[in-house]
C-alpha cells in the first residue's frame, strides 16, 4: 500500500529528522504550508495503524519514527506505477520518460551506464 500525499509529505519530514513529535511535523519547512496541529496528529496515529510509522514515548509526549524506508516508498511507487500506466512494462515507461522530459546527453549516458553495470550485476549473479 502506498501512502497517500498528505502521509508522503510527513514521512518526508520523519525521513529527514529521523524522528519527530506532532509539533516537530507540523513547524518544519517541508510542511509549509503549516498544517493544522490535529490533522497530522490524527495522520500519524492513521500511518500506525497503516505501519508506515511507529512512536515511542519520550515523557508525556509521543515520538514518531519511520518504519518504512525512503527508498521502499520509492520503489513500491515505481512498480505501482509501472503496472497502472504501462502494463508492467519497463521500456513503455523508460520510453515515455525520456519523451515527455527533454533529457541531455549527460543524463543519457549516466542512464546508459547504469544499464551497462545492471546487466553486469545480472551476469554475475546468475553464475
């Protein structure tokens, strides 16, 4: 399951803390515009029931933590993506990509290197 916008927006904020109360989410910079103190607090208590997020006490008030990484989110929505928009299919989204953003030759070559050493590790790991 994905997280919706809103929980994206405060994981963003526990992923670059590493750990925050309500008051912590809610003044931070990624927050702007400052959202309201209950609704994120009723949004973190939904991401726990979710297992997007954890807490801890410290003292009378509770401590947020991510369960779920960055980079978990990141590829759960590539692959979420890649089965609703391109019928799972790698190249229909490689190629939609590279059509709807102009992208430099720097940019070519870095995505032709890690193709390169992709089919490298591959190789590899199938002996």
């Amino acid at each position: 399951m994905l997280p919706t916008r809103a929980e994206l927006r405060i994981l963003r904020v526990l992923w670059d803390l590493g750990q925050a109360t309500v008051e912590e989410v809610v003044s931070h910079p990624h927050s702007a515009p400052r959202p309201n103190y209950k609704t994120i607090q009723t949004l973190l208590r939904i991401m726990e029931q979710k297992g997007f997020v954890r807490h801890v006490n410290r003292g009378r008030v509770f401590v947020f933590v991510p369960r779920v990484s960055r980079d978990e989110v990141g590829k759960l929505s590539v692959r979420n993506l890649l089965e609703q928009n391109f019928g799972g299919s790698p190249s229909e989204l490689m190629v939609n990509l590279l059509e709807a953003n102009p992208v430099d030759e720097s940019e070519l070559e870095q995505l032709e290197t890690l193709i390169r050493n992709y089919r490298a590790q591959r190789k590899e790991s199938a002996r």
